[in-house]
C-alpha cells in the first residue's frame, strides 16, 4: 500500500481531523490575503496595515464554523454567509472571510442534488454579491465584488460536479455487484436444473432396466427346474439388461465430471433411433409391443429426440410392472402438423387382476392435472417436466373399456411469431 493509499484511508477514518486541518489552511490563507490589496497604478500589491481585530474574529469563526461542515453543511452555509456580510459591509481594510463560505457552498452542493444545489448557489451568488456591490464601502464595479461572484459560482459548480461523479461511480459499483449476484443466482439455477434433468435420467434407466432385471429373474426362477433352457436364456436377458444399465449409468453420472477429464462419455444421448432396441428389449423380457410409425424423414431436435425416447421408454416399463402378464402395448410415433405426437397405449390386467394393478398403476401414472388426482409415483412427473420444458402437452389416464393410455404432443418446427423465428422445442428466438 503507498503512501497516498495510507493517507487516503486515515482520511475516510478521521473526517473531522480533515475538516479541522481544512480550516487551518482556510484560516491561514484569509490572514495572509488580508494583507494585499489590488495593483491600483504603480506599485506593490501589498500593504503594511494589519488586518483589524473584528476581520481577524470574523475569520477565526468561520473557520472554526468550517470544521463541522459535514456534520451541519447547511448550519455552516447560513452561518459563514452572515459573517461574510458582516465583513463586507464593514469599513475599513476588507478581509476575505467570504472564503469561508465559498467552502461551506462547496460542500452544500457536493451533498444535495443539482436542482437544491443550483438554488442555493443562486441565492448565496446574488445575496453576498449584492451586499457587497450595494452595501459595501468599494464601487459597485470594484474587483472584490466581482471575485465574489466568480468565486461563489465556481464553488457551487464545482460541488455538483463532484456529487456527480461520486453517483456515476456508485451507480457503476452497484450494477457490477448486481451483475454479480446475478451471475451467482444464474449459476445456481443452472445447477439446480442440471441436477434435476441427470435424476429425470437417472430415473427412467433404473425403473426400465431394473424392471426388465425383475420380470426376468421372475420368470427364470419358475421355469428352473422344468425348462431349464428357458431359465437360461431369461438369465442371459438378465444379464444384457444389467449390463445396459450400467452403460447408460456410467454415461449419465459421467456428465457430472469435468468437461476435460478424458474419461467423459461422448456417446450421442438416446433417441428414436434406437426405438427398436428399446422396444427388443421389453419384448424379450415378454411384453408384446407394437409400433406404427409416422415420422419418416423428420430430423427431430435432440432435446425432442431424447424427450420421445424416455417418454416411450418410461410408459412401457409401468405396461411391464403394472399392466398383467398377458397386457399388450401399442406405440405411436407420428408427425402431425409441427408436432411430433407420441402415445403408448395397452389393454391392462384382466378382469380379476384389474383393481388392484390398476389402482397401484394410476398411483404411479396419475397427476398430469386434469382430472384432479395426484399421483403418487414419478415417471409421469418426470414426463410431464420434459414435455413442458419444451413447450409441448402430456396427458394420461384409463382408457374406456380397461387399459391405459399415455399421450404426449412435442413440438418440433418453427413457428413465426411477429416476424421472428420461434422454435418451442429450443426455446429461442432468431432474427
């Protein structure tokens, strides 16, 4: 820290110090310019008569006045002015004791706003310049009196100009610090949405695989020791499931490491794509499955690709827990218009096995807000914040006549909204 920086410091600390070092100064340069007098003709600017004792009290007050200038500004204005006009209409010598209030204007005007400032300054300009014109000893046109004038616009300039800067400076500070707080809350958002997106994804591959694990292990346990190769060949489904389970954990936890660690996935996210695979994989764990597809040639955007995908995948792993053994499913993938509509349909239990299943079924599905009910599960919470955080429309419910029926409607072009490009799907507006 230098030496500049110290002294700056101790300043800010001590401000009355500073004010009464400043009335010293003020004190000692009314002394010595009571002395000079101006160049009239020949000669020197500078007399021998010493200023009289009511000069000298008169500068002695209004510098003491001077020391409380922060604390009363507008007391130390009123009082310095009054001395002044004490001094000016005096005869005898004149002293500068308007020096004092010069200071005092200055101050004023540092502390108040510019329309206060420009009022005050006025009225202090016209009032110690008029006494001193009307009133004073000297001609009207003297130099004092025109100093005086100068003297008192300049200071009251001068404050308003540093009032100025110092709010230019705050207004600058506080917007850097609320930039500030807004990068940390943006932060924290992004976060806290991060977090939410990975457990949606964390979700939907453990309920689906870990469902497929269950169904399988099920069926190899009751077929063990009378169809043994069955058993095996559920137990080799059980293994492929556990295995793609873990892959797809890996990749997802792996997006919580640092985008330079070279052990981070790159493997594209799921999609339609690979709607075979995922629907291969139920039907071997014994759910019957059958897909129509309308969405040839569509180039989805992967926030959609992804969402289509975890939506199917969520809707047929509740079919294989919760629809019977004998349930079938139907999906749909089609492209209507701007939007891609997806929906997953199955028969349900049978008529003995119904209540029960399709009560623990809608506990899990329920809640999308239309009939009032709250479901209990998440997978549909977890479909409904996708389709949502795109723009689009979910719903489910029992279907008339028994099973249950999963419909989601995601847009996936744009769309001109007063002559600008917005895409629903990304959430983003281009020129």
């Amino acid at each position: 820290m230098t030496n500049f920086e110290r002294c700056r410091g101790w300043a800010r600390t001590h401000p009355l110090a500073v004010d009464a070092v400043l009335a010293a100064a003020a004190l000692v340069c009314m002394v010595i310019g009571s002395f000079a007098e101006p160049n009239r003709g020949q000669g020197s600017s500078w007399n021998v008569h010493a200023p009289g004792s009511l000069s000298l009290t008169l500068m002695g007050l209004g510098s003491a006045a001077l020391v409380f200038r922060r604390h009363a500004p507008w007391s130390v204005l009123a009082a310095t002015c009054a001395l002044s006009i004490v001094e000016l209409v005096s005869t005898g010598p004149r002293a500068p004791v308007v020096m004092c209030a010069v200071i005092a204007l200055y101050t004023v005007a540092a502390r108040t706003n510019r329309p206060t400032t420009w009022r005050v300054g006025l009225i202090t300009i016209t009032g110690l310049t008029g006494v001193a014109m009307l009133a004073g000893p000297l001609p009207w046109y003297a130099e004092e009196n025109l100093g005086i004038f100068a003297w008192t616009g300049m200071a009251a300039a001068a404050g308003d100009a540093v009032r100025s800067r110092r709010a230019f400076v705050d207004a600058i500070r506080e917007r850097a610090e609320r930039a500030e707080r807004t990068r940390e809350e943006e932060a924290r958002r992004r976060v806290a949405e991060e977090r939410l997106r990975i457990a949606r994804d964390l979700h939907d591959v453990v309920a689906h695989h870990i469902a497929l694990v269950n169904v399988q292990a099920g069926v190899a346990a009751h077929v063990m020791d009378k169809r043994p190769d069955q058993a095996k060949e559920a137990l080799a489904h059980v293994r492929d499931a556990s295995r793609s389970a873990l892959g797809e954990l890996r990749a997802t936890v792996g997006l919580l490491r640092q985008s330079g660690d070279p052990e981070a996935p790159t493997e594209p996210a799921p999609g339609l794509g690979r709607l075979d695979d995922l629907v291969d994989t139920f039907r071997h764990a014994g759910l019957a499955v059958e897909v129509a597809r309308g969405d040839a040639g569509l180039n989805p955007p992967a926030a959609v690709d992804l969402a289509a995908y975890r939506i199917i995948q969520e809707a047929l792993t509740n079919v294989q827990k919760h629809a019977g053994e004998q349930a079938k499913a139907e999906v749909s993938v089609v492209r209507v218009g701007p939007n891609l509509e997806i929906t997953v349909l199955d028969d349900g239990a049978g008529d003995d096995q119904r209540d029960d299943q399709r009560e623990h079924k809608q506990d899990d599905q329920q809640g999308d807000g239309r009939g009032g009910e709250q479901g209990g599960g998440h997978g549909l919470i977890g479909m409904r914040e996708r389709v949502s955080a795109l723009g689009g429309r979910c719903s489910a419910g029992p279907r008339y006549g028994g099973g249950f029926r999963v419909h989601a409607i995601l847009p996936v072009t744009t769309v001109k909204q007063g002559g600008r490009e917005h895409s629903p799907a990304r959430g983003g507006t281009t020129a």
